[in-house]
C-alpha cells in the first residue's frame, strides 16, 4: 500500500507549487498524493492526481480522507489578512484555531506520523528593532496592533495546539515561520486593512518591463529575506521525511538583499535591453522593513541549503510567467 501524503490548502498560492514540487520530487511508486481544498476540483491543468473537496471545519468532510498510511498532513488551509477584504476577528478564530483542531483529530485517529503547518514570520516582527537576524529558538513577541494582531494570534494559537498534539499523542510537528514568499501566480493584489493594493514586487516587475522609472524609497541599503515559493517547497519536503521528531524554523535563505539590489536585479532581468528602467532615490518616502532570517537550524536539522539565490529567483519566476501554468479553470 502507498503511504499517503496529504495536502490541506492545496489550491492556494503556496499549495499550487508545492503540489507541483510533489510531482517532480516524490516517488510516485511508494508514495500518493491527495490534495485538498473547498472547489468541487482541483483548479489546475497540471495536476490530475487525486483531489479531495474538504472545508477544513466541516468535521465530516474528514471521513473522505485516507484512515491508514498517512505519511504526513501538509496544512496550508488557513485564513490571512491580505486575502480579506472583510477583516473579521472571528474567520481566523474559527478557521485558524477551530479548524486546525479538526485537523489534529484527524491525524490522531488516523495515526498520521507527521503535521507540517506554516505561520507568519510576524510572531517575531517584535525583534525587527534589534537589527539582529530573527531567530527561531527565541519567545513569540508579536506586535499587537494593526491588521495582523489577531490573525496571528490564532497562527500562535493553532501551533501550540500542534505541539499539544505532539506531546500527547507522539504526532511529529514541524512548524514553518514564513514572511512574504515570493512567486509568479494569477493573484496581482492582495489586502492591507481591508482595501486592495497591488503586490509591490508584482508592481515594480511590471514598471521595469516597460522600462519605466522605478522609485527607489527610503533607505536603499536596508532590505530583507527574500525567500522564493520553491526553497520554502524543498524546506517542508524534507520536513515530511527526517527522522526528527519536531522542529521550528525560520523559512529563509540567511541573506538580505538591500531594496537596491532587489530593484537592480529586476532591471537586470526584465528590464528592456535598450530601454532598461531608471532608479528615481526617493530617501524621504517609507523605509522598507529591514530582516534576516536566522536559518542555522533548519540547516542542521534538515539539510536544506538555499537553491534560489535573488537573481536566480527572478529568473525561474519570468519563466514561470511565461509558462503561465496557474490559470485557475472556470
């Protein structure tokens, strides 16, 4: 019998290239995929392996899924601010706490082996003004106000649920801290306090194809981990195979990259050869915030060394907008 490898949230921006990464990374012969989600069918041409409709609290939708032989549950399901418009409290309790609750009763009656979840980087935005690469091993100190105090709550909610779990029940965990990741999808805007505004590494992209000035705001030398969707799939692959019984780990690549050198790379790259985009320094405007992720961890635990360095990232993500493969259908 193949052993089951679950993923929860797999039509999401993240779940789309994971289930991709599955593809082209798992054995096949040992091992199948499920992916899940609220659509009656996976949205995507390029997967047509088994896909289960499941609303993550719906505690019966649960009986669709495999009762032996699940090898790991990937949970991408989840509610966050910048896909809200209606920034109600109450959906990240029910879906983030409530649902992830109905997640671990699965993989309790199951006997799954393993829980791999992600959560926000913000659990440490607190530390942002130590100018010291973010940790893993350190205390959560969220900030407590603004658009994400409450949705990360409940991500801090719902993984110490997951360590219950564990402690209780043996169930292997391994928690992601993610900050932005970086990708090509459909998805060109997303919400902050509840109102649409264009992904700004989307909009600069956009400006150097047409070789249009780009502003370059506040300080050009502060910058931040830029992770690309393909390293944080290679993270949470091995994830689902060391013989670790848990772990925390900053998703990242241990290195800043300066919001000039983000803005010259996308010249470099996309940028017309004959017109390419000129760097308008605006230091009075907004300073961007200024991180690194501390990864030694997940180095050593995992093995797992960054394969996308800032250019190469760009790269693979013209690439992919030129393939154009996440086109919902419908």
């Amino acid at each position: 019998m193949k052993e089951k490898i679950i993923v929860l949230g797999s039509s999401g921006n993240i779940g789309m290239y994971f289930i991709d990464y599955l593809m082209g990374h798992l054995d096949l012969d040992k091992y199948e995929i499920i992916a899940t989600g609220r659509r009656p069918e996976y949205p995507f041409e390029f997967y047509k392996g088994k896909y289960v409709q499941l609303d993550i609290l719906n505690k019966e939708d649960f009986s669709k899924l495999p009762t032996e032989g699940v090898k790991a549950v990937v949970d991408f399901a989840g509610v966050l601010p910048a896909y809200l418009a209606d920034d109600d409290p109450q959906i990240y309790v029910d879906v983030n706490v409530s649902g992830t609750l109905n997640i671990l009763e699965y993989c309790r009656k199951v006997k799954a082996e393993r829980i791999i979840y992600t959560q926000t980087w913000a659990v440490l935005n607190g530390y942002l003004k130590d100018k010291k690469p973010l940790r893993s091993d350190v205390p959560v100190k969220p900030i407590r106000t603004g658009d994400h105090a409450i949705y990360t709550a409940t991500k801090m909610a719902a993984a110490e649920l997951i360590r219950d779990y564990h402690a209780m029940y043996g169930i292997k965990d391994f928690i992601f801290r993610l900050p932005n990741i970086y990708m090509y999808s459909p998805d060109t805007h997303y919400y902050v306090d509840g109102k649409p505004v264009l992904i700004s590494y989307r909009y600069i992209i956009q400006k150097a194809m047409k070789g249009e000035d780009i502003e370059l705001w506040g300080n050009p030398d502060l910058g931040k981990d830029v992770v690309y969707v393909k390293d944080l799939c290679q993270m949470i692959f091995k994830a689902m195979f060391t013989d670790i019984e848990e772990g925390t780990y900053n998703a990242g690549t241990g290195i800043k990259t300066s919001m000039r050198e983000q803005i010259e790379g996308m010249i470099k790259v996309f940028s017309p050869k004959d017109k390419p985009s000129k760097i308008i320094e605006c230091p009075d405007k907004k300073d961007c915030d200024d991180f690194v992720m501390d990864i030694e961890n997940i180095k050593k635990d995992l093995g797992y060394e960054p394969e996308y360095t800032y250019i190469k990232y760009l790269e693979d993500y013209k690439k992919e907008m030129e393939r154009n493969r996440f086109i919902k259908k419908g």
